[in-house]
C-alpha cells in the first residue's frame, strides 16, 4: 500500500493550537492525505454541537422520510417519484473533509455515485408489494455488500453538508482562520456557498477545506495483511447492518 512520506496536519499548516482544536471537539485532519476516519451516522444525534445533533439529525431524518415517500407513491420504474427517489439516493464522494482511504491525497477514489441499480430495483419490487410502511424500509437493504465505511460517510455527508458548513463557519470564526468563498458543486446537481480555508496541498484547483466534528468520527477498518481482511469486513457489515436499522427506525 502506497504510503505519503511527509502528512501535514492542518493545526501546523496554518499555526493553530492543536489543544484548541481539541477544546473546540474539530478533528485535525491531515490536508494531503486522507485521514483514516469515517463519520458514523449512528454518531449523529450524540454530538456536543447543535449544528450537528440537532440541525444535522433533522436534516438526517427528513431526507429518509422523504425518499420512503417517493418510493411509496413511485407507480413504475423511471416514473417521476422513482427518479425523485433515486436523486435523493445519489451521494457522490466529497473530499473536502479529507477523511477516507486515499494513500496519496486527499482525492479518495473516485469511485462516483452511491446509488446502485440494485437497490433502486429492489425499492421498486418493495413498493410494487404494497410495503408503505416506514419501518419497513430496511428491508430494500439498502446498503449492500461491497459497500463499506467510507460510502457511508459519504452519504452522510452529502445528507448534512449543510450542517456541516454551519458547523465551520462558527469553528473558522473562533480559531481566526483566513477563508474565501466557495461556490460547492457535487456531482448530483447540489451546490453550496460557504466560506471555507484553502486546502494548499491541491494545486490544480483552488480546493476548500471543511472540519468535521471529531464526535460523529470513528476509524476506518484497515486491512494491512490477509490476516487483517476477515476482521475488516467483519465491521463493514456491522456498520451497514447498524445503518440500515437505524434507517428502518426512521
């Protein structure tokens, strides 16, 4: 596996305390390498920032229960609420957290959209047998095998990015950091202003930095040898089980 010879940490790039990172609960993420965390959806409502546990899980909710109301009300595949669902369902990566398995950058793999054909066919076949019912939501399975942690975190992610800018624009206040305005642009059509840090390590592309809340962040299942592999998807399908439970609870 590739390895990055020098990380920088964002608290020594631009000279901040990392105890006050600390104070203030924001990972220090490292600005030319992924860090090896995920946010944890399950982590959400737990928070210490209200920007999180209380706008963030709103937000977390309210998309859910709107995708189950699409499905509910979709009559035929590629009809409009089956399209309305599907965008709802679409969460491409965001690597402005710098959070997830990239070894060389900050760039991850460019893996593209979370939906997957199945699970939108699986919905379909759900809602075609009449299932309307919230709670039973889980049983799309929606998130499938082959989709691990750091999917997750992008789906929540993208779920509460808004929250998530609120999040900075109170932290980049307190710490006194320069930031310029960023239109954001994903890759489903959304798009955010915010004003955001430079990451100074991506040198194509002006590239914002966004802190994450250290609180909703666990650490990715690493496989460094054959012996690592059986451990590692062992909690990739812990934490889809737990996600869709949690889902199906919505």
């Amino acid at each position: 596996m590739a390895k990055i010879r020098n990380p920088v940490r964002f608290s020594k790039f631009f000279g901040i305390s990392e105890a006050l990172l600390a104070k203030l609960g924001v990972l220090d993420p490292t600005l030319n390498v992924d860090t090896k965390l995920f946010i944890d959806p399950f982590l959400i409502p737990d928070s210490t920032h209200s920007e999180i546990a209380v706008s963030g899980f709103k937000t977390y909710k309210h998309h859910f229960e709107t995708v189950i109301k699409f499905l509910a009300a979709s009559k035929s595949e590629d009809d409009v609420a089956w399209r309305s669902a599907r965008r709802l369902m679409e969460f491409p990566e965001i690597k402005w957290t710098c959070l997830g398995y990239g070894a060389q950058s900050v760039s991850g793999s460019g893996s593209g959209a979370f939906t997957t054909t199945g699970v939108m066919q699986t919905a379909k076949e759900i809602v075609g047998l009449g299932v309307n019912d919230p709670d039973l939501f889980v049983a799309m399975g929606l998130f499938e095998n082959g989709i691990g942690p750091d999917r997750i975190s992008d789906m929540a992610t993208n779920v509460i990015l808004p929250d998530l800018l609120a999040f900075n624009a109170r932290i980049l206040k307190e710490i006194k950091l320069p930031t310029k305005n960023f239109t954001l642009v994903l890759k489903n059509g959304k798009d955010y202003q915010a004003e955001l840090p430079i990451n100074p390590f991506e040198k194509s592309v002006e590239t914002p930095i966004i802190l994450v809340p250290a609180d909703i962040l666990r650490d990715l299942p690493i496989a460094s040898d054959w012996s690592d592999v059986a451990a590692a998807a062992s909690k990739n399908a812990n934490l889809r089980n737990r996600v869709n439970k949690q889902i199906a609870e919505i």
